[in-house]
C-alpha cells in the first residue's frame, strides 16, 4: 500500500495538536483559583492530574512509534524520486518538526508533575507542622493542669524530707544529752574514786618511805652495837724477862 508523504497543512495539524495538548496540560496543572483546596480535594485532584498525564504519556509515545513508521515509509518514497536528497530532507523536517512538539508537550507534563509533587511536599511540611503545633498545645496544656497536683506532691516530699531530718536531729540531740546527763551523774563518784585511788597512793608511798627509814634507823643502830671500842693493849713493862 502506497503512503504519501507529509504535506505542509498535515505538519500544521500535528503542531496544532501538539499545541491543543500543551494547553490542557498547563490548565490541568495550573493550582485551582481562591486559595488552597481543602486536603482531601487536593489530593483528588493530585491523583486525577496524575492518571492524566499517564495517559498523555501514553498517546505520546504512541504517536512517537507512528511517526516513526511514516517516517520510514516516506524515506523509502523519497528513494524512488528523482530528487532523493530533497525529499528525504523534508521528511525529516517534518519529523523533527512534529518530535520537538511531542517533545515540549512532555516538558510541560513533566513541569506540572514536578510542581505537584513539591505542592504535596509542601503540603504534608504545613499538615506536619500543624500536627506538632497540635502536640505542642496539648502537651503545653496538660501540665497546666497537673500542675498544682505536682506541686503539691513536691512539696510534701520536701516536708517529709525536712521532718525526717528534724527527727534524726532531735534523736541525736537526745542522745547526746543523756551521755551528757549519764557523765554528769557518775562525774562525783569518778571524781571520788580518783582522789581515793590518788590518797591510797600517796598513803602507800608514805608507809614504804616509812618503812625504809625505821629500816635504815635499825640498821645504823645494829651497826654502832657492833661497832663498840677495843679493850686497851697491856702495858709493855709488865712483860717477861
């Protein structure tokens, strides 16, 4: 079967095409007017906008693989005309022509793909953002609420704590005035006893120097007894002859 090569109005309707498609793309990618949609509906739209695209997608690459089949059987045409080179340079013209418009077409579904998904980003930072808003007043509110309760609750602590220590302090005190009390009473027998043990010395230090000197005394006076003068030598005239 014979296929003809493309003409100037066929180029036109694939560049008025690609155009058409380029339009419906930039309005389904174009944020809805009056604000942020609610979050739901968003993410509605997101996934609408996104079947979309996949379905674009697809009409491209389809319209990419026919064009490479009438490129193919213009070429082989172009080989049977006398002036080939011509010809075969203007059948690649226009499928260049007609790959730039597919081409753009992709761009602008990749732009909208890539400014919804940074607006879902966005969006779950803001939802994020208010749910830890959120966490913050009710965690900021709660202990408004307990705090009396711990307060209180500290401060019975530190009570039990101080009475506790009064209590040790006290015993102790207690404790060290009945020693006080316990060495007070027995202080007069103490003392008592330590003159007594003081005096009993004493006496016994005067009985032994006593002793020792009646000892002596008898001693002296048992040695002048035994000390006593020598009768005197007979005279020398009354000496034999």
């Amino acid at each position: 079967m014979q296929h003809t090569a493309w003409t100037p109005w066929r180029r036109a309707a694939a560049l008025a095409l690609a155009g058409s498609a380029l339009a419906a793309a930039a309005q389904t990618a174009a944020p809805p007017a009056g604000g942020a949609a609610p979050v739901p509906a968003a993410q509605d739209a997101t996934a609408a906008a996104e079947s979309e695209r996949d379905r674009e997608r697809a009409q491209i690459q389809q319209r990419r693989a026919a064009l490479e089949g009438h490129r193919l059987v213009d070429e082989a045409q172009c080989y049977q005309r006398f002036v080939v080179e011509s010809c075969l340079q203007k059948v690649r013209a226009q499928v260049r022509a007609t790959e730039e418009a597919l081409r753009a077409r992709e761009v602008v579904l990749n732009d909208a793909e890539r400014r919804e998904k940074a607006a879902d980003r966005l969006r779950t930072v803001e939802e994020n953002r208010a749910q830890q808003q959120a966490r913050e007043a009710q965690a900021a509110g709660r202990p408004k609420a307990a705090e009396p309760a711990a307060r209180q609750a500290d401060t019975d602590d530190k009570t039990a704590q101080a009475r506790q220590r009064a209590e040790q302090q006290r015993a102790r005190q207690s404790s060290h005035g009945e020693q006080q009390q316990q060495r007070e009473a027995t202080e007069p027998n103490r003392i008592a006893e330590s003159r007594a043990r003081y005096e009993a010395k004493q006496q016994a230090a005067a009985e032994r120097r006593a002793k020792h000197d009646k000892a002596r005394e008898e001693a002296e006076t048992s040695g002048r007894k035994r000390a006593a003068p020598l009768p005197p030598r007979p005279a020398a005239s009354s000496a034999a002859p």
